[in-house]
C-alpha cells in the first residue's frame, strides 16, 4: 500500500499524536479537567479525537504526517504483520479510534452496525467499543441494551418502530447509575445512549458509523433537526448482547500495577498506574497510550516524547523495547490489537484466573450478528 509518501526512515519510536476537538450539541465549553489552558478549539466541545486516520504526529522525522498518511507508508512496521494482513475489507487505515467524550446533555439513543452489515451496506468496518468512565457527577446515567422486562417476542419490528416515533424508546433502555473508573462495553448491535455529566475516554473500531433512533427532538448544531437511520438500526438492533459494565481483571505484576478493563476481537485494553520507570518489551503489534493522570516521557528509538493527560503516544509494531519515564504519579491506558486467544490464554496462564473471572472482561464473540439481515 504506497501513498505517495517518502519512506523517510524506521517508524520505531513513540509518535505523539495532536487531538482534534469536534463540536457536538451535547458537548462542553469548559475542557480544563483534560486540558488547561483551553486549546483553540470550538465553542462547545463533544469529543476529542486521539487516534483517528487525519491526527497529526507531533513529533520526530514523521512530524505532521497524518495518522492514515503514516499507516498507509509504514503498513505492517507500523501495526504489526497479522494486524496489517487481517484489517477489515473497507476499514480506515489505522484500526482503533481513541477520543475523549464531555458531555452535559444525553446523547442520541442509537445502535452500530457489525462488520458483515457494516461492509454491505457502509463500505466500512463496524463498531465495538468500550468506555472508561474519567469524571462523573452524582446521579450520571449511561444506557445499554433494554431493561430486563422488554423481550424480542413483544417488541417486533413494527412496535419498535412506533417507539422510536413516540419517544417511548427512551424508557425501554436499561439505564445504569455509574462511578468514575467504571468501564463498560458495547458490542455492535448493542441499542444505547449516554448521559449528561460525563466524561469518557472511547475506545472503538476507526468506523464512525452511527445509526440513530431517536434524538429527543432537539435541534443539531445548525439549527436543524439532525437525521435520524431508524430502518437500518432495526436491522442490526440486538435484544441480547453481551454489553454492559465489566469486571476488571488485576494482571500479577508488581509494579507497574495493571489491569486489564475489557478484551475483545477489536482491542484490549489494560490500566497502568506508576510512579517509577517502567520498561515494557516489543509487542510485535501496534499500542495506543492514553493519558489519564500525571506526566510520563516515553523512549525508545532515540526519540523521548512527552505525554500528559489528554493526551496519546502511539507505539509502533517495529518499535524496540520501551521506556516509560513518569514525571509523577502517572495512570494510563494501553490499548491495542490482539491476538485475543493467546492473549486470554496469557492471562489464565500467569494469573491463575477461572473461566468465569475472566468472562468479566473477555468477549471473543462481540461485533457479529446471531444471522444475517435481508
């Protein structure tokens, strides 16, 4: 895959990555949790992306090369051999979209499609994804799936329709209190919405295909009412997934201390907490790291990059040993994608886990449908 681009040199060292504030109607003016003084960015913040196809490196020999610019030269020295080779028919060129959500008000109730509907009907990958909770207020809700009492034999198609456009979809959602550093996941298929008062780091698939239901009747940032996709949520719309909150996994390491927060097909993602050195060894497959709390410099390559919370280091596959360098108490999370098989067989293996603890965080299955829709 050749875009034209000069092959500079090795891609092996940590890539810092510039964020990209996107205006949303339910979004924030005041970033300073994250990000102080506030960056030039829209009146009213809804998401921050870190690891999409058009953010910039900062730093190094591929400064301002975007991220697709870079995967699409780079290839497998970047992602790793089986992450390039497998990547899915239609994906964008980098395979995991990291972005931080601030919300005040509720997000649509809405549902992504799996890979199979997703490449049919979108030319595009699915979306699976996580969240981590950074910040809430007392009595912030999230909503996954449908209460317990809402079954497929009484809602067919036609009376979820005539839900959608009374608004009663709202209130057959299964809405759920949550705490700072929860995490949850939802698979594609999973109907869904997220509460005012928020402040998640979201983890997916690089697809940003969204399929609403229902937007409370509100007007979008011009003025008008923003498209609704009801037919096309009905046909990838699951009654029973395994979404919802998970139950982290504390990985048997010292230091740094790490847990493991979800692993799915798409991603795995563990939380590092340190406060002296830490050196972490070749991969062999391409990292997102995400800044929670604290300062840390990461090296390797010759190359040493700071990242602060808010912020995103991207380590590649080619890249040799790291060194992780906290400047204080420091929590990130590190995500990436697995061989998720080896991978769950790692974490039986060294941590003496039973199948049931590890289903807490494990979904091999997520992203596909029981059958295909017409």
């Amino acid at each position: 895959m050749d875009s034209g681009l000069p092959r500079k040199e090795s891609c092996g060292y940590p890539l810092k990555l510039d964020p990209i504030f996107q205006e949303r109607v339910w979004g924030v003016e005041d970033l300073t949790l994250l990000y102080a003084p506030r960056p030039a960015a829209p009146h009213r913040v809804g998401e921050v992306w870190l690891s999409g196809d058009d953010n910039r490196v900062a730093n190094g020999s591929w400064s301002g090369t975007t991220l697709g610019e870079l995967t699409n030269a780079c290839g497998p020295a970047l992602l790793g051999s089986d992450v390039f080779r497998n990547r899915t028919a239609g994906s964008a060129a980098f395979p995991l979209l990291v972005k931080f959500l601030f919300t005040t008000d509720k997000l649509s109730v809405q549902v992504h499609p799996p890979d199979s509907y997703a490449r049919k009907r979108e030319a595009s990958a699915g979306k699976t994804e996580m969240w981590h909770v950074v910040a809430t207020k007392p009595g912030a809700r999230l909503a996954i799936g449908f209460r317990e009492d809402i079954t497929e034999k009484e809602w067919d198609r036609a009376s979820l329709r005539v839900a959608v456009e009374s608004g009663q979809i709202e209130q057959m959602l299964d809405w759920i209190q949550v705490r700072e550093g929860e995490t949850f996941f939802i698979p594609a298929g999973t109907v869904h919405a997220i509460g005012a008062s928020l402040v998640l780091c979201e983890i997916q698939q690089n697809s940003d295909i969204t399929y609403r239901l229902y937007d409370y009747n509100r007007p979008g940032t011009d003025g008008k009412p923003r498209p609704l996709h009801v037919e096309k949520a009905l046909d990838v719309l699951q009654f029973h997934t395994p979404g919802g909150r998970t139950h982290p996994l504390k990985l048997a390491t010292a230091k740094p201390k790490r847990v493991c927060l979800a692993a799915c097909p798409y991603f795995v993602t563990e939380k590092w907490t340190f406060d002296s050195t830490v050196m972490v060894g070749s991969q062999r497959t391409v990292e997102v790291w995400i800044g929670l709390e604290g300062v840390a410099e990461f090296e390797a390559g010759g190359e040493r990059v700071r990242c602060r919370k808010g912020e995103v280091v991207v380590t590649p596959a080619e890249m040799d040993r790291l060194t992780i360098h906290p400047l204080q108490h420091s929590v990130f999370l590190r995500t990436f994608p697995p061989d998720l098989d080896n991978y769950a067989d790692k974490i039986l293996r060294a941590n003496s886990l039973s199948e049931r603890e590890l289903r807490g965080v494990y979904f091999p299955s997520a992203g596909s449908l029981p059958k295909e829709n017409p």
